[in-house]
C-alpha cells in the first residue's frame, strides 16, 4: 500500500541541511517555549537516544530535513495522527 503523508511518523532518522548529526524523530509539532513557536520535530542524536535528563531535544521543521536515512513504521494509526497533525497546522496557519 502507498502511503500520502505530510509528516514523517516517529523512529524517523533524518539528517538536515548543515549538521552532520544523525537524529532520532521521537514527536511532531512541539512548542518551543524558547523561540514561542511551534516546531514540525523534535528529535534526540542517533544511534544515542535519551541518555539523560539534561539533554536538550533538538527541534526543527520539514525543511530543515535533507535526508532521511530511516522512514518509520506505518499503519492505519499512524495514518491518522498524520491528518490530525495535518489539520492542526492548517487551522494555526503555519
């Protein structure tokens, strides 16, 4: 079955435009308290993970993604939560 989704589901492993680090996708449109923005990822460094509770998660946007070196599982849930996620970013107006 081919799939249609606008965002890549979690346990992704992306590389992005200028950083040589390989990142773990763990959730998807995150608030930044920081920057007051919502983000399309957040993303801990890979093959590491969490490792402590100090450690900062990474947060970016689809375009920041140059590379996907892992796509994620799939299923009808999945699915889902994409067009929740989709809907979600249509009514902020991202």
């Amino acid at each position: 079955m081919l799939y249609s989704k606008n965002y890549l589901p979690t346990g992704s492993v992306v590389g992005l435009h200028n950083d040589s680090r390989r990142l773990l996708i763990i959730g998807r449109q995150v608030f930044s308290e920081t920057h007051q923005i919502v983000r399309d990822y957040t993303a801990l460094n890979y093959p590491n993970g969490f490792t402590n509770a100090e450690e900062s998660f990474i947060l970016f946007d689809n375009k920041d993604i140059h590379t996907v070196y892992h796509y994620g599982y799939v299923d009808e849930k999945e699915m889902q939560l994409d067009q929740l996620l989709t809907n979600a970013e249509r009514k902020g107006g991202k």
